[in-house]
C-alpha cells in the first residue's frame, strides 16, 4: 500500500475504513449499462439454420443443392463477420464515459507470434453480445433463487481458481494506447457454466475458452461487461467440470489514461523536449484496468509477460528479462521471466526510456535504480540504492528467509498517486520519495527519504511474499511496515528513538528476540501464500510456549486490531488507602460529544487488555519499570514504594499504543520534576509526557493550562525528541487559534519558552564539504525545530536572518543559504518579503531540476500573505503541466494551513470539486489527502455548517473521508467553544507575572 505521509501517533486501520473505502474504490468510476457496454461487448452469434430434408428420393437432388447454398452462405457469413470483429477492433474503447476511438498503432493486432484463429472457431468461441432480454430472463432466474447473479455479487465467485497467466502486451506510446492477449489457465473448483472476472474500461475483442491444448473449445454462448462491479461475463454453453482445467483466452485494448491508476501515463522534460512513459498502479484494484483478471488478493498465480514496444523505449517488469526479440520494424518483445505466486495487486510493468545504475547484495540479489537521465547522472539516486543493498541484507538476516526473487528495481516516477508503491521486484516511487542530491537536501529529506526505503522494502515480505487474505487484514503488512520504519532506520543510524506503534508493543511484552523468533516462522509457512490475522496471532503465540510463557496473543490483540480507535489509562491516586492507586480506561475521542456510528457500541462498551509498563519516580531517580495487564474499566492496584513525594510514570519509553492520563496531583510532580532535573525521566518520556498531555487537553481530558506549564522546561531541554513532540503538539493548537483575535498572547508565550535555547544553538552553517547526516544529525536537528518555532511565531532575529539570507540570493543569484533550514527561509521570506521575492522563487520552482529542491520551493509560495498570490497559485494548481498532479494536492492544503489562506481553499476546494473527483476520486488516498487537509482545520460554526451543506449537495464518492473531515470540524468548533477562553484566561496571568 501507499506510505502515508505522517507519522503520528494514530488509531490502527480499521476494517471499517477498509471496507468503505475499497467499495468506494470499486463503485466510483462505474458506467452504467448502455453505450460503453454495447461498444465493448461481443457480436450477435449467427443463427443455425435447421434445414428439414424431405424423405422422398425425387427431392433429394434439390435438397442437396439447397444445403449446399446454405453451407455456403453460412461460411459466407461467418467470414464477413469475422472481418468485421477485426474492424471493431480498431474502433478501440471509448474513452471513460464516452464513445471515442483508437488510432494508428492500436489497429494494429497485438503482434506477439501467435497465429490467428480458424474465422470459425473464433465466431464459435466469441459467443453473442447478451441481448437485454436475455439479460433480463437470467437476471429474473436469480431473483426467482433469491439471490444476486454471480457478476452482481460484491465479491467474486469461488467455483474458479486462476493457476497462471500468461500475458502479451503491446504499448503504443505514440498515441497512448495498449493492445493485449491474457491466457488464463483455470481450475474448476465447482460446476458452473459462468466465468466472472474482474475487467474494468477496455475493449474485449474475442473470448475462447479450450479445455486443455489437445481438446477442442467450449462454446461462448455470450459474454458481457458488466460496469457496476467492474466485470466481465462468460457464459457458456455447457458447465464447466470439476477438477478439470481449462484455459481462457481473451484479446482486448484499452489506453494507457492520463491519470494515477492502472496503466497509466506520466512525463518530464529532457533537453526542452517532453518525454512520456507508462508505468502500472494496480493496489488496491486497479489491475483489472490493465488485463482481465481475478482481482483479489487471495487468488494468487504465476504469471508470465510478455512487452512489445518501440526499441527507442526499455521495459520493466517483476521479474527479469529472459529474451528481447527484435523486429525489423524498429519495435522489440521483452519476454520475461515466470514469476512466483502472487496477487494482481503486486503485478507491474512500466514502459520508458530511462537509465539506472546497479548494485549487488552479498547474496547475489542485483538491484537497480531507474530514473530520468539527468538525475542519473548526478548521482541523485546513489543514497537510495546503496541503502537498499544493505536494507535487503538486513531483512534477509533479520526474518531468517532470503529475497524470493533475482533481482529488484526501484523506479523513480515523475507522476504517481502514493509516496511509493512496493510492487514485487519492481518497486515504484515518486521522485520525492526517492532522489536526493547530497548538495542541497537537507537532514530531515533524507530521514523521510530513508523511511520510506525501509518501508517499502518491508513489504517484499511483508505484503508481497505473505499477503493478507483480504483488505480487512491490510494492515499486517502496513503495521509491519510501519515498525520497521524505525528498526531498520536504527539500523542504518544507531541512535535513532522509535515513536509509537501497535506493533512494537506486541514486541515490547513478548520480548524482542522471542517476536523474531514468531515472525521468522510466520514468513516460512506462509511464504508464496495468504494469511489473515489469526494465522500470525497463532504463530506468535507458539513462539511464546516454545520460551515457557502462555499468552493467548489472539485474544489480546483482536481488541486492539478489530475496535476502532485506541484507549487512554487514566491513573488516580487513592487517598484513602497507601501504596494502592486506581487505573481505569475508556476510548480516546477528541469529540467526547461525537455519537458512534452504532448506538448498540457506545464507548462504554469498548474494552481492551493493556500492558501497562509503570514507575515510580523522586527529585532523583526512577524506579525499575513494572508491568501491570489492564483488562477492566477500572481496576485497582498495589504500588510498592510510593511514598507522599514520589510520582508515577506510565507507558515507560512510550511502548504502549495508548495514551496516559494522570490526576492533577501526580501532573503537577511531573512538572516539579522537568523544571528541576529533566534528566531522571528519560528522553524518550519526556517526548511522550509532551504529546499525551497536548493531546488530553485538546481532547477535554485535561485542564489547557497543564500542557503549557509542561513545555516551559523546555529551556533545558538539549535532546531533539521532546522540541519535536512539542512542535509537533504546538501546530495544531496554532491552528485552532491562529485567527483569533487574541491570538497574539498565545503567540507571545511561545516566543518565551523558545528564545533562550534560539539563542543558544543560533543558526547552522552551510559547509557543503561535511557528509550529508553528520554524526550529530540530532542536534542539527535539534537546531532546525527550534529554527522553524522562532521563525514560525515571529522571533525578530529569526525573521531578520531569513530576509537576509533571501536578499543575499537574489543579488548574488549565488544560494549560499544552509541545506537543513532552506525550506523555514523560503516560507518566512516569501511570508515576510514582497510580491518581487515571490516571483523570484517561482522562478526557481520553474528552472530546478533536482527534485528535493523543487519541492520546497513549491510549497514555500503557499507562505505569502497576499490573498492575490495565494488565489493564482491556487488556480495554476490545476494545470498538470505547471504542477504534477499529485502536488496539487500539496498546494491546496498549505494554501489551506495558511490563515490568510484556508477562506481561499476551502472556497477553491468546494467550486472544484467536480474536476478535483474526477482527477483524484478512485485514487481514494489522495482524495482522502486532500479532503482532510482541506478541511482538519475549520473550526467556527459557519464553516462547519458549510461543510455539511457541501456534502449534501455533492453525489459522488468520498463518504468515509467527508464523515471523518465532519468529526474533525466538530470537535474543533466544540474546543472553540469550551476551552479557548480558559487557555486565554490562563495565558493572559502567565505573562503578567
């Protein structure tokens, strides 16, 4: 799946969303029956003529010159409309909704050496078009059954399992179209004379189904599209046998789309000319737009490609090439190599003329990196693929199970709708998210450049050698992914602190070595196959036994993976008995007035089991960490120890996926003990004392004063992690206030707590020569969060350094401003500086090839203050060939994050919406992207109201992600309405005294 971009302290994916989303997935391109269907659907079958012969011996020699007229005639006719099948073909498939046509290249047949069918096995193999009253008549037998035909169901039957695809494709890059032949060897697990899979916006031009290479055809009796699931129908004539295989062979067309999904389009600019390439994104269901297929994740199959292409391009594909066969004709086939077992979703391709360069793992895997030439050349995707090469060497010590294929590619796309996709071999990824130019990216792009490496590598077992069985699984190769995100970053830069994850608590109580121990033997048995949740909880719990311990792992983590959201611990002291405190748990909602979907699962009736690492602490140290297993609503407990002055610490280094909660007592210790000697709670919770207590008092957990009394030790604080969990903490709070009228006192308590260590670290220097992640990466890290909140919030010196180092650029044309702080510059001095200093960097956006640079830059124009800029950026926005299609997405929700801008995109968003849904609406991620950023913070009753208003008058899509973006904008109204004044009121005594 695609990486999301932040990382947050976050509730698991749920089933639910899954759910929603993939039928939103499914339902939101459909064509309704009509033109699209009649265009792609098989011709009528001719009629059989019966002809009656007469027993009498005087009308024989008449009747044999009769039936000798009508065989001739029937040949006739079957050659006529054989020819006319082949010229169906060159009208192509309308494109989506409307009834164009292909031309040049895709008339021509798919080419790929095989000799075309007898006219008569084709017509008797091809079937008829279903008429609507044949529809009709079959649709009112399943009604009569009382059940849903097998092509409507939201599912696939289960009488077939495909074995093996082999696939010929042919790319016309010239005119964007594709031709292919996909031949599917069958077994039948049930009796049936329907065959239904997936095909979604092509052409079918013939259908055969044979039952082995020896024995003749199955006749089509019909075949049909049918839109509204996305599949195509073959009836046959007879029921196919069980046990028995049969192979389908279907030829068909369609255009590589303009667009994010499937067989898609993208280009760049090379030397002043455009070049395009095509390349696939079938996750989750979107392989069925490239070749008929069954299109789920359990139905696994080798597969088998074949590419034809102009030889001026090169193909890629999972697996390597085996043949390339040349035609005189300047085009090329590049047969590939069998893959292993594996679902649609992971399949790939990608036709283009870029370059790569080659490395090789210790155990002989060869990996390469394709880009454009350019940055080939430069060296921009030198970082990526040597950490891929030690990456794939860690994994394969790690999980004890080698890489399962000879070689892997990373491909650097201009265009593509997630950060990176981890098809199995042949592994996709925005430029973004993969180049980097060690001479201007920053620390921080690197980081995010790496995780998303460890991410995707990840999933070449996690995901593509063990898939799950279906989507309400997903998130065993998402949670997977997401953990190692940080293990393998430690790897790479020993040091790293992990943040929180679902995952890493289960390894936390089970003991590290003893969870590598449960996920080695989990990959081997289901390596090449599927598994669901249980399949890994019985694993692990196995693991488990084999060390003497007895944990129903099933039990523990069902609560955590099927109830939405995650539980906060509130610990109380008792006042009344020593050394006992009480530990209660309820759902975390930031909108505790926010009903649930169903009223029969109120939040009280949410429950989980959580290992509650906990300790006690004094001026002076902290006691060893002891586990407590919370299963009720509240439970009470003997502590040990706890004396009048001693506090308690809960989640110790932030293993647990909860939030902890204190009574004020124990918050107020906490406080005494940071302003005293940080140093006796640990980096890690100190971070973690941060987040949880911002987040309790957004949420209504916790008084607003206790978060902002927390952070004012924080002039001490000399370690990275805490100033990122208080920037991090500080942005949304900033948002919700930034157009208040008070917003300034706010503002002013901030500068406070950041001045002192502003001064302290000052600004970094630009030495080129140094190596890009220094030893100290932390502390310039450090260096940058406190850069980005001085600037942020107006620090004199911090705005005055910036616009100086901008000045200096534009007169000198001579970039001399430091790599980790060139973003915070850009956005403060397009904020601060006039329309000149806009357009100079809009200037830049335009002539900066590398890819790192060009980004920040893009997103440094969202920071002016004039209304004017902000509304041309955002209409320039929408024009693919100004800005790609996916930082648009980016433009419209800084532009939202600015408040002399958010008016302007949510005014933007709501008046194009219709076109923004028609460019991002099946690629539900960045749809869902872009509607919450649009939206997470609006926060007055007019706003929310609009909100709503909006979304009944749309028709289309995105009803999970508006019902989120509705719950957000409710609980910021209602923090605006409950807590604003008391911060202010606090604020306002803290900065008289």
């Amino acid at each position: 799946m695609a990486l999301e971009e932040k990382r947050e302290k976050r509730p698991p994916v749920t089933p639910m969303m899954i759910e929603e989303e993939a039928a939103l997935r499914n339902g939101s391109r459909g064509l309704p029956p009509g033109p699209w269907a009649e265009a792609a659907g098989p011709r009528p079958r001719t009629t059989e003529r019966h002809i009656a012969v007469h027993k009498r011996l005087v009308l024989g020699f008449a009747v044999s010159i009769l039936a000798l007229l009508a065989v001739t005639m029937i040949a006739v006719m079957l050659s006529v409309r054989f020819e006319e099948c082949g010229a169906a073909a060159a009208d192509g498939p309308p494109r989506a909704g409307g009834n164009g046509s292909l031309s040049g290249a895709a008339r021509q047949p798919p080419s790929m050496g095989q000799p075309p069918g007898r006219p008569e096995e084709e017509e008797e193999a091809r079937g008829g078009e279903a008429t609507a009253e044949e529809k009709e008549e079959e649709e009112e037998e399943w009604q009569r059954r009382r059940e849903p035909p097998p092509w409507a169901r939201p599912r696939l039957p289960r009488h077939l399992r495909p074995l093996h695809y082999n696939l010929m494709l042919s790319a016309f890059m010239e005119n964007f179209t594709f031709s292919g032949e996909v031949n599917v060897e069958l077994e039948v697990r049930n009796a049936s004379r329907y065959i239904v899979l997936h095909a979604h916006r092509m052409h079918i031009e013939a259908v055969r189904v044979a039952e082995d290479k020896l024995a003749g055809g199955v006749r089509v009796a019909r075949s049909f599209l049918y839109p509204q699931t996305q599949v195509f129908v073959v009836v046959l004539s007879r029921s196919l046998e069980v046990q028995r295989s049969y192979n389908l062979k279907i030829i068909y067309n369609a255009l590589i789309e303009n667009e994010l999904l499937g067989f898609f389009r993208s280009s760049y600019v090379l030397h002043g000319e455009r070049r395009f390439l095509g390349v696939t994104q079938f996750s989750p269901t979107h392989a069925r737009k490239a070749f008929p297929c069954f299109d789920e994740p359990i139905y696994k199959a080798t597969f088998k490609i074949s590419i034809r292409h102009q030889a001026t391009y090169l193909s890629l594909s999972n697996m390597p090439v085996e043949t390339s066969v040349f035609e005189e004709d300047g085009w090329v086939t590049d047969h590939f190599s069998q893959t292993p077992l594996m679902s649609t979703y992971y399949l790939a391709w990608a036709v283009c003329n870029f370059t790569y360069r080659e490395t090789v793992t210790k155990s002989g895997v060869v990996v390469r990196l394709y880009a454009r030439p350019d940055a080939i050349r430069r060296g921009s995707g030198d970082y990526a693929l040597n950490i891929t090469r030690r990456l794939i060497e860690f994994y394969e010590d790690y999980f004890k199970v080698p890489y399962s294929l000879p070689k892997l590619d990373l491909l650097a796309v201009p265009k593509h709708p997630y950060a990176a996709m981890e098809n199995w071999g042949l592994s996709v990824f925005v430029e973004q998210r993969i180049l980097l130019d060690p001479s201007i990216s920053s620390i921080s792009y690197l980081l995010d450049v790496t995780m998303v490496i460890v991410h995707e590598l990840c999933h070449q077992w996690f995901g593509d050698l063990v898939t799950p069985v279906w989507w309400e699984d997903v998130w065993l190769k998402e949670g997977f992914a997401h953990y190692f995100e940080f293990v393998g970053t430690d790897y790479l830069y020993p040091g790293w602190n992990m943040g929180a994850a679902l995952i890493r608590m289960l390894a936390n109580f089970m003991g590290h070595s003893v969870f590598q121990m449960g996920l080695q033997d989990y990959l081997t048995i289901h390596k090449y196959g599927n598994a669901a949740r249980n399949d890994l909880w019985n694993t692990l719990s196995k693991a488990l036994k084999r060390v003497g311990k007895s944990v129903n792992i099933q039990e523990v983590m069902d609560q955590w993976t099927l109830q939405m959201g995650y539980p906060v611990i509130t610990i109380w002291g008792n006042e009344t008995t020593d050394n006992v405190i009480v530990i209660s748990q309820e759902r975390f909602v930031y909108d505790s007035d926010a009903k649930p979907k169903d009223p029969a699962l109120g939040d009280n009736s949410y429950l989980w089991q959580i290992p509650l690492t906990i300790a006690v602490g004094n001026t002076s140290h902290i006691s060893s960490e002891a586990i407590i297993w919370v299963s009720n609503k509240s439970e009470h407990h003997r502590i040990p120890a706890l004396e009048e002055a001693s506090w308690l610490l809960g989640n110790i280094n932030q293993t647990g996926y909860f939030r902890v909660n204190y009574d004020i007592r124990n918050w107020r210790l906490l406080i005494n003990q940071l302003t005293r000697n940080h140093e006796v709670i640990s980096v890690s919770n100190r971070a973690g004392l941060i987040d949880d207590a911002f987040n309790l008092a957004r949420a209504g957990y916790l008084p607003q004063n206790i978060p902002l009394e927390i952070i004012r030790y924080l002039s001490e604080e000399k370690d990275f992690l805490p100033w990122h969990a208080a920037s991090r903490a500080l942005y949304p709070l900033d948002k919700l206030l930034d157009r208040t009228e008070n917003y300034n006192i706010f503002n002013e308590y901030i500068l406070r707590q950041v001045a002192s260590m502003y001064l302290k670290l000052g600004w970094p220097t630009n030495n080129l020569n140094k190596s890009l992640v220094q030893a100290s990466y932390q502390h310039e890290e450090l260096r940058r969060e406190v850069i980005m909140l001085a600037c942020s919030f107006g620090n004199k010196h911090c705005h005055q350094q910036a616009a100086t180092l901008i000045s200096d650029w534009i007169s000198s044309n001579r970039n001399r401003i430091p790599l980790n702080v060139r973003d915070i510059v850009y956005c403060t001095g397009v904020s601060l500086m006039d329309e000149d200093v806009w357009e100079f960097i809009w200037m830049k956006f335009h002539s900066t090839t590398a890819v790192s640079e060009k980004k920040i830059l893009l997103e440094a124009l969202t920071c002016s203050d004039d209304r004017n800029l902000l509304n041309r950026l955002l209409n320039l926005s929408l024009n693919s060939e100004v800005v790609l299609d996916q930082d648009a997405i980016d433009v419209i929700i800084h532009v939202a994050r600015n408040p002399h801008g958010r008016d302007l995109a949510w005014k933007f968003f709501r008046e194009k919406w219709k076109i923004l849904n028609a460019r991002y609406g099946e690629a539900l991620f960045m749809n869902s992207k872009l509607i919450s950023g649009v939206t997470e913070f609006l926060n007055t009753e007019d706003e929310l109201r609009e909100l709503k208003n909006f979304i009944k008058s749309y028709e289309e899509g995105a009803a999970a992600s508006f019902s989120r973006a509705v719950e957000t904008v409710e609980a910021n109204v209602r923090w605006q309405r409950l807590y604003k004044e008391e911060l202010f009121q606090w604020l306002r005594k803290s900065l008289t005294h």
